[in-house]
C-alpha cells in the first residue's frame, strides 16, 4: 500500500506526541510559515518548545515494474529563554532547550516504521537554522522509502 504525504506527515506527528510529557513541548504541527517573517516569528515564539514538520520531496527508483519512493521530512525544534544566551540550546529551568528536543525525536523516530509498511526512518541531518536574540530553532531531516508496484493496467 501507498501512503500519501498527508498519511506520513500526520503519523511522524502522532510519533512525536509523547515530547508533548516528555519534553513539555506545546505545539507539534505541520509548518505553516511560523517561521518566515518577523511578525510570525513573534507570534509563534510564545507557544515555544515547538516542533514543526514540513514534506521535503521525494526522489524515485526504479527497479522494474516496482518504483522506491524517498520521502524527506523536515522537523524545526523551536525553543526560547531570555535568561541566558545558551539556555534556548541547551535547556534550563522552564525549557528543554533544541539540543534535547532534537534527542528526543531521535529516539522517538530514528529506525522507526511508524506501524506502517514502510523502511525505517533515518536521520539524514540535523543543523542550525537560527540562534540569538533568546531564540534557538534547528532542522531535522528524516528519511523513509516506500514501495510502488505500477502493473501497467
């Protein structure tokens, strides 16, 4: 069976439900430009911890009358303190900063199948996409394949 991009999207996020405990994150979604613009940015800033997910794209192989479907997803671990400039990294009293947030998708999606027929997922990168200002956001991004069978009909 073929899983649609909506289909992985909402089952990596239901994956992750548990950080909402674990890790007190407060908002797990799809990405929805929280992070393009200033204006946005401080607007999302007061729901943080927050992991956002986003599609990346596909490439195919073709093996036959059987395609593999690469499928990329981006998480942006999302944090904020004003305490101390490494805090919104490293975690402190009132947050568990991006570095954890970042553990703890591993654990939760690193080799995982997500109770779906599809290959484990794989960490592919994680890397920093905006630090200062008290604002710590980093990118995730995860692997999976899944089988095509095209019978010609």
């Amino acid at each position: 069976m073929a899983y649609t991009i909506a289909d992985m999207e909402d089952t990596f996020l239901a994956a992750l439900e548990p950080m909402r405990t674990t890790h007190a994150v407060r908002v797990i979604k799809t990405y929805g430009s929280e992070l393009d613009t200033e204006p946005e940015i401080k607007k999302a800033v007061k729901l943080f911890p927050s992991i956002y997910a986003v599609y990346g794209g596909s490439r195919y192989e073709v093996h036959g009358s059987r395609k593999v479907e690469r499928m990329r997803f981006i998480f942006f671990a999302c944090d904020r303190s004003h305490r101390q400039e490494e805090e919104p990294r490293r975690g402190g009293a009132g947050n568990p900063g991006t570095y954890a947030l970042l553990n703890g998708m591993r654990d939760l999606l690193c080799g995982s199948q997500l109770s779906l027929e599809i290959h484990p997922a794989e960490l592919l990168r994680e890397e920093m996409v905006w630090v200062g200002a008290g604002i710590s956001v980093y990118a995730a991004e995860y692997e999976t394949a899944q089988a095509h069978l095209y019978t010609g009909s």
